[in-house]
C-alpha cells in the first residue's frame, strides 16, 4: 500500500509539473503577442470619411481697423468648418476657424493698413480641404497707429504724462524707455489699458533733462513708431509724513475694515501715512457698505504727544503715529 501511494504520488508530481510548463509557455505567447501590439505602429484614421466639399463661391469682405470680416455661405452638407489662412505681416503665418453654424470669419493682427491675400477653404469632417480660394481684405490701419497719432508727452512731477485717445478700447501696451547718462536705452514703465481716454505718469525721476521714447504695442506685438523727446520733470519730493496725525471729525471715515487683520481698529486709517507700502493688510479699507462719498482729515504738520490725547469733543480723536 505504502509503494502504491507513493507511486500515484509522483504521477500527480509530474502532472502538475507538466501543466505548469505549457502555462508558462502559453503565458509567454500572450505577452510577446502584447509587446508586438503594442510596438505596431498607430494609424490615425478619420471617425467618418465623407465627400471632399466643394469650394466657397459666395462670400462678402468687410473691413475695420486692423480687422477683416469675411461673411459666407457654406457650399454643400459635408464642412464641418470654415479654414482661413493669411499674413498679418511679413514672416508670420496665421490660421482662423469658424464652424459651419455661423457665417461670418474674423482676421485679426494686421500690421498696417493695406491689400492682403486670404486663402479660404471649406473643411469636412474627415479634415479634407476644399480646393482653396485666394480673395484680398483691405483693412484699415491698427488701432495702435489711430492712437499713436493723438500721442502728447510733456513734463510731470517727477517724471513725464502720457496721454492718448484709443477711440476702439482695444487691449494695447504704451511702453516708455529711457536714455541712460551712458547713452543705453532702458525701460521705464509699461502701461496697460483699453481705456478710451489713456492718461498715466511715469515717476521717479530727478528735475533734470531726459530723453524718453514712447511706443505702442497691441497683443498681436505689432509696435508702432517711437516718439521721441526732451522731458525735464518737475521737482517733486516725497512729503515727510512723521508729523501727520488722524485727525476724525464728525461725518469723517476713520474706522477700519477688521477683516483679515489682528488690529482691534482694523484696516484703520493710520496705514495710509505709515510709510509701508506692498503689505495689503497694511492699508486703510473702509467698513463694509459704507457707501460712497468718504472724506477723512489729517492734520499734516501736527506735535505728536507722548499718548493719544482726548479730543475735546465727543467722536473726535488722535492717534499717535
């Protein structure tokens, strides 16, 4: 009995060991078969293949500054979208897209006024291109160059004023530079608006003659010219605020915003001439709804005393600075 139990023993043994050879070979197939998918190369193909559309015939061109619109009627059932190409100026290639539920095209970032080509296709679902169109758009000059043309410099307190019309409130960048004593040009500020009437200062600077030059740029960097000139800024010097002292009177706004900060008063209105500039939670917010008009006093060339002193009527008092 004990040799037969051993012997059905290693019948099962050599099974077992048997079964697990072609499992391992099996296995290894599965994942050489993996490896090779996986290595094969990837074909992109369309999600749906259709016919090739046919081109745009009827379309109507209408210019802005420094702006085209092409208005449109989509040819057959098979676009997708409409595809422009052109060139806002040399060396530079731009693409715009419409899909087909609308009919109009917008260019935008030309350069200057003048004739430029435009190359219209219309495009299928499975990305075929029409056979492409090629009609001219004439848009007026950039806003930046109707803005440069109002363009007045002249001396400020410490520095020079900027002022100019931007009659489309566009997005434009007026850079200012400066020549140094070593004859390099630097920047001095950046301005940013899509003001209508752009007026800024530029600071900071000693009452003494410099050279400056001011250009505009829009967010497609297209620039204009520089204009330049002689600006000798007007002497100004920053007021000694060591002698101011709140001064609250009745009606004044003097208390302090307390969100945010761990002054029992606030954002109170001692930030304002504290000499601390940058830190938001070191600046005077009023109290919430307060409502416009605010008006506060300060007395500019007061004693400090030694400790707040009482005011003499109810509601008026001093902070020692």
């Amino acid at each position: 009995m004990v040799t037969e139990t051993r012997g059905v023993k290693n019948n099962l043994m050599a099974n077992l060991q048997k079964m697990m050879k072609k499992l391992n070979i099996f296995f290894l197939n599965v994942l050489a078969c993996a490896v090779f998918i996986a290595c094969a190369e990837e074909r992109h193909q369309a999600i749906t293949e259709g016919a090739k559309p046919v081109k745009i015939s009827k379309y109507k061109v209408e210019n802005f500054y420094g702006a085209a619109e092409i208005e449109y009627t989509i040819p057959d059932d098979n676009v997708s979208y409409v595809l422009a190409e052109y060139s806002p100026r040399e060396g530079t290639k731009k693409e715009a897209k419409s899909s087909k539920y609308n009919n109009r095209l917008r260019l935008e970032g030309f350069s200057k006024a003048g004739s430029y080509d435009v190359v219209l296709y219309a495009v299928g679902r499975d990305e075929q291109r029409s056979e492409g169109i090629t009609l001219k758009v004439e848009p007026l000059n950039p806003p930046i160059e109707e803005s440069f043309k109002t363009l007045e410099v002249k001396a400020d307190f410490g520095g020079l004023n900027v002022r100019c019309l931007n009659e489309g409130q566009t997005d434009m960048a007026i850079e200012v530079i400066v020549k140094t004593k070593e004859g390099d040009w630097k920047p001095a500020d950046t301005h940013y608006t899509n003001s209508l009437n752009v007026n800024f200062s530029v600071r900071g600077f000693e009452p003494e003659e410099y050279q400056f030059g001011v250009a505009i740029r829009d967010r497609w960097s297209n620039y204009t010219d520089t204009l330049y000139t002689v600006v000798t800024p007007f002497f100004e010097e920053k007021i000694n605020m060591d002698g101011f002292v709140e001064t609250n009177f009745p009606g004044d706004t003097y208390q302090g915003h307390p969100t945010g900060v761990t002054d029992p008063k606030g954002r109170w209105l001692y930030y304002l001439f504290d000499g601390v500039t940058g830190e938001q939670t070191k600046s005077f917010y009023t109290v919430l709804n307060s409502g416009i008009p605010q008006h506060f006093t300060v007395e500019c060339m007061g004693r400090l005393p030694a400790e707040p002193a009482p005011a003499v009527a109810a509601g008026i008092y001093h902070h020692v600075l």
